[in-house]
C-alpha cells in the first residue's frame, strides 16, 4: 500500500508523457482519432497534447517541397523526338484536405507524377521544337567565319517559358482539390534523342568543313598573292642591284681606261708598249694549245708573231 502512490505517480506520468508532442516550427500537424481527423490542422510550433493511445499525430512538411520528374521521350507536333526533363517545386496549403485525399508525401509524388509528366507531354506535343527550345525572337548571332543563310531565325509566337507557364497552369488546376499548391516548374534540360543528335552533329561537321575549306581558299588565295609580291619585289631588286652593277662597273672600266690611257698615251714608246700588251693578252685569251689560227699576214695578230720587235 505504500507504494501504490508512487504507482499511481508513475502512472500520471507516463499518461502524460504519452498525450505530449511538439510541433516544430517547419511542421504542420494533424490528429486523428481511429484514422479520422478529429481537429483543425495546428500550424503554430510549440508544446501540445493529445488523447493518449486512441490519438496519432501526423507530420507535414510546411517548407517548399521539391519533385524531380524522369526525363522521358516525347514527340513535338513537327514530329521531332526529344528528351524532356523536368522540376519543379510545391508545397502543403490544407494539411486536413492533403491527408483526405493523398494521405502522405509520397501519395503526393506518385500523383505529381501523373499530374505534371501528363501536361508536360500535351504541351510538347502542342509546340514544335524551335518554340521549346527559343524563349524570343532575338536577332540572330552570326558565328565567325558561318557561310550557310540561316541567319535570319524563324519567328515564334510562343516560347518555351510561355509552354513553361501553360504547363504550370494546367497542373495547378488539377492539383486544386489536393490541399497542395505547385510553386513553379522548370525544364531542367532538353535534348535530341541519338539519332537526331547524330545528323545535327553531322549537320555541324559539314557546316565547319565548309568553313574550314573556304579559310584554305582565302589563305591559299593570300599564299599566292604574297609569292607573287615576292617574286615581282626580288626581280625588282634584282634588275635594280644589276643596272646599279653594271653603272658601276661602266664606271670602273672608264676611269681605268682613262687611267690607262694617262699612264700609255705620253709618248711613242708608251704608247706602242701598251699595244703590244694588250696584243699580248688578247693571244693569252684566244689561243691555247690546241688552237689553230688562220692569219692575215697584215693583222695585228700576226704582225708581233713576225719578229720580236713586231715589225
């Protein structure tokens, strides 16, 4: 009997303990009795208490909640297969009405994943791929050196952020009654499926191939010009080094004949001597000693060839 009040202590205790929960400041709460709510949904942190054993809390997320869709292969309405990856972002507006119809987060996912991968596709297949993949008709930058006539960018009424905020619209719609609201929605990436990758990559191949063989024209083109300046500024430099030679030279051979003609022409004697010399050398270029002449008996050959006094 004495320890039937530490008992019953204990036992207030231990109900208490079990009837107390705390709802955090990121949280929103629901309580049911038996599966049912049996109260409003309690958004405010704090310490609160509940009907032990025949009670359960339920904890939902107050934060922004993210989906990441799969990326999936869908048709455009020009026919162009692409993969469409998507994200987007939602949170729990009415806890009660979110555990009525989807109970927990990943009741929520699996029907987000219906919900926003079944717009995305109607909306891809509503648009063709320049709409998807253009958000305005921007000017057209042209790349150095491109030589193909696709500067000028097909016009476009609708672009992928307008396709991106029908699909979020749509969703919104169909996630109306499921105490939940979708914040927004993005393409994270589109991209061809292999084959059309391969013929755009070989697309782009061709395209620089035509580049790279029209550089080759221009600089084989350039070469030719270059070599041709080349060889017109050498023969210039030529002639002009060979007219200067030869000014030269001219000028050499006057003032030595002047020279020559100072030293030999003083007297007789001078000048006879330097008749014979040069008789004497033009023999040393003419003659060797397998020439044979054929001589005038009055030439100056052979005058010198008669006696020593060449007389």
């Amino acid at each position: 009997m004495k320890k039937l009040p530490f008992i019953l202590a204990g036992l207030a205790f231990l109900v208490l303990l079990m009837s107390a929960y705390v709802v955090q400041e990121p949280e929103q709460v629901i309580i049911t009795q038996f599966g049912k709510p049996v109260s409003r949904p309690i958004s405010t942190p704090g310490l609160k208490f509940k009907t032990p054993l025949i009670q359960k809390v339920h904890r939902f997320e107050k934060r922004f909640l993210e989906w990441d869709g799969d990326p999936n292969q869908l048709p455009t309405r020009d026919k162009r297969f692409i993969w469409v990856n998507t994200y987007a972002r939602w949170r729990i507006t009415d806890p009660l009405l979110f555990f009525q119809r989807l109970h927990n987060e990943r009741g929520a996912q699996t029907r987000l994943d219906d919900i926003l991968d079944g717009e995305t596709r109607n909306a891809i297949a509503k648009y063709d791929l320049v709409q998807l993949v253009r958000t305005s008709n921007r000017a057209a930058e042209r790349t150095e050196g491109q030589i193909s006539d696709e500067s000028a960018l097909t016009q476009i009424e609708q672009g992928r952020n307008d396709i991106r905020l029908e699909i979020l619209a749509n969703a919104r719609a169909r996630t109306v009654d499921l105490g939940l609201e979708i914040l927004d929605i993005e393409f994270k990436r589109i991209n061809y499926v292999d084959e059309v990758q391969r013929k755009v990559y070989e697309r782009m191949i061709a395209e620089r191939e035509r580049i790279a063989d029209r550089f080759r024209s221009e600089g084989q083109g350039e070469a030719f010009r270059i070599r041709g300046e080349k060889d017109r500024e050498l023969l210039r430099i030529s002639s002009e080094a060979y007219r200067r030679a030869q000014e030269i030279k001219g000028a050499a051979d006057a003032r030595a004949t002047a020279i020559y003609a100072g030293a030999y022409n003083r007297s007789a004697d001078t000048r006879s001597f330097y008749e014979f010399l040069k008789t004497m050398q033009a023999y040393a270029t003419t003659m060797d000693s397998t020439s044979s002449l054929v001589l005038s008996t009055d030439g100056d050959f052979y005058r010198y060839l008669k006696s020593a006094s060449g007389k």
